[in-house]
C-alpha cells in the first residue's frame, strides 16, 4: 500500500512553517486518539500516520530529504515509522501533556496550595508594604524530621510501584501511567509510623510570615510565595502560598489603572477671575499649590504628572486628574444681590437672564 504525502495527512500547505504543522497534528491527534475512539482500527492508523507525517516534517533535515526524495529518500537514511504508541507518546510527550494530563514525563508531586486574603490601604498598595501575617498550615515533624518513621526505622519502597510512586495500566492500544494508590505517589510506605504525626511527616503549626508588597499593585492581584504552602507527605516538597490583595477604597481618590482622580468645588468668582488652590496629594500630608487660570468651565479638569500611581514594572507613576465642579451661588444677600445686577447689567443682561445662562453652562 503506498503511503500518502504528509503535506496531505496534515492538511497544510508545503510552505506550512513549525507553528502551522504543531497546530495541524494537534487537530489529528486529538480527533483521533485512541482514547476518543476504542476499538476503531481506521482512527487508529490515522493517528499513527498523522504522527508519522508531523515527525518528518517538524525535523528541517527530515523535511529538506522528504521534499526532495519522498518516501524513498527517507527509508534509505533509516526512519521507518514509528514501532508503536509508546513511541509516539516519547516523541510527542509536550504535545499530548497540554490535553492529556501529562504523557511525557513524570510531575514531581508537591505538598497543597494555600490560599491567603489580605486587605490593605489605598496607600499602601500605591507605594508598597511589609505585612505580617499568621499562616495555618502543617509543618515537617520535628521528632521524625518528616520522614514518617520513628526512630530507628526508615520508610520502605513500596511494592506496588517498586519505589516509582507510579504505576502503568494498559487501556487498549497504549499505556495510562498515574500515582500508585498504595504509597499515594510517595515511592515508599510506612511500616512504623512516627507517633507525633502518624506517619505522615507533618505535624498542624502556625508561621508568621512577612509578606513584601510591591508599590502599584491593584485590587485583586495575586502573589505567589513559592514553597510556602502545605509541606509534601514523608517528605515531598511543599506547596505554594497565593496571597489574594484587597485594597481599601480611598475617601478623596479613586484609581483608573495608575491615575488617580479626584473632585474639588470651585467658587463662581474663583472660576470667573482664576485662582491659587492647595490640593492634597497621595502622599501623606502633601500639598501642592496649583493656580487655576480664568474662566475655567464646569466639569473641566487639571492634570498633574507624576502624581499617581507608581507603575508596578516601574518607569514612573501615572498622573492626578483633578475633576472642577462651579459651586452655584444659594441664598444671595442683598449686597451679593447687587453685584450680580450690576455684572448683568455690564453684560447687556436682566439679572435673572445672567442666572438661567449660568446654570445652564453648569448643566452641560
């Protein structure tokens, strides 16, 4: 029988570059695994032929050869296939591990990931800062030093995986390797447990840590303290410790990524001639005088750079916007009454005319 070009088996064009051809046999062997399909002696030769084709082709000095000798050239320079799936599990083991849970290679088994919320102030996630917190988690037995065994006595390696913490079981055409369910993956099992924890190695502790906040962080960041988590049974390495930030809301600022915004009123007259102001900064008691130029409308705003947020990955902090609203004059006295007759009349205005235009303005 002969066999078909490997350009056509994976549907893709002769030009196809190594992207395009891991994406292609991703498709095949996904549509056609055995595991998908029990029992299909057709799905099964697809599969095959489609590994067979993405192995020449994703290897340039296999490729160079089969575009210019096909088949032929190949079998001359001894590549003949593959000699069955645990073949192909070996050559393709970081392809199949992104949908089968593993494939190629063993994942070396931790203690659990633990999980820490922590809130903090507005300022404190803008320029960073040093938590200590209190972590409830198990801790390396201190009488058997995590190795599950009372003195005198070691761990033995367990008889159904021989020690590998694995055991592999056939499922049709290929082979399922997983976590031994005696030793739980460990390797080992304990004839003579440790009697302060039991034979598991961990005894329940609380650690203070200190946790380094890093300046810009947001609300609902993430941090990951690596090997701060749950310690391994009999030994395994431990885990990792998330630690989930919430950040306390401001009673003046409120952040947009790394600016800050905030509101100020303005009186009609300090609008209408300009102004000196003093505006709070995010820093602790920091103020900057700012001048407001004349004529300033509702609703306007004034940036200041560099007064934001720090950026987490640094170059610089963001900007402070600072939103004007035109406080509308109540309860006019007499005199305040005759001034404003007085502008009104100086514009070519009623008085009541001067008013309604103003409002208007503040309501665009």
């Amino acid at each position: 029988m002969s066999q078909r070009d490997y350009y056509e088996v994976l549907e893709v064009s002769k030009n196809a570059n190594e992207a395009e051809l891991k994406k292609a046999y991703r498709q095949k062997a996904l549509k056609f695994h055995p595991d998908k399909n029990p029992g299909d002696k057709q799905a099964e030769d697809k599969f095959k032929e489609a590994s067979e084709a993405y192995e020449v082709l994703k290897d340039p000095e296999k490729r160079q050869i089969y575009d210019q000798f096909g088949h032929d050239g190949l079998k001359g320079r001894g590549f003949n296939g593959f000699s069955g799936f645990d073949d192909i599990f070996s050559q393709f083991g970081d392809i199949f591990g992104d949908f089968f849970g593993g494939g190629g290679g063993q994942r070396q088994r931790t203690g659990a990931d633990l999980r820490m919320d922590i809130r903090i102030g507005f300022n404190e996630a803008a320029f960073g800062a040093q938590k200590e917190v209190e972590v409830g988690k198990h801790d390396t037995c201190g009488t058997c030093k995590g190795s599950g065994s009372k003195s005198g006595h070691s761990p033995k390696a367990c008889r159904t995986c021989r020690g590998t913490g694995q055991v592999v079981r056939s499922q049709g055409f290929f082979s399922v390797q997983s976590h031994c369910p005696d030793c739980r993956g460990a390797g080992q099992v304990i004839t003579h447990p440790c009697k302060e924890c039991h034979g598991d190695g961990r005894v329940r502790n609380n650690k203070n840590l200190s946790i380094n906040i890093p300046a810009g962080v947001n609300d609902g960041a993430r941090l990951r303290l690596k090997g701060e988590g749950e310690p391994g049974p009999q030994g395994l390495p431990p885990g990792d410790l998330y630690v989930i930030i919430h950040v306390t809301q401001h009673e003046f600022f409120h952040r947009e990524e790394e600016d800050i915004h905030c509101k100020m009123t303005l009186t009609f007259a300090q609008a209408a001639l300009g102004t000196d102001i003093e505006v709070s900064l995010l820093e602790e008691n920091q103020t900057k005088v700012i001048s407001i130029p004349a004529g300033i409308q509702n609703n306007e705003t004034f940036r200041i750079p560099g007064a934001g947020i720090p950026r987490l990955r640094g170059g610089g902090r963001g900007n402070q916007i600072i939103h004007f609203t035109i406080e509308t004059p109540k309860n006019l006295n007499k005199r305040q009454k005759e001034l404003y007759k007085e502008l009104a009349e100086i514009d070519g205005h009623s008085f009541t005319d001067t008013l309604k235009g103003f409002f208007q303005k503040l309501k665009l």
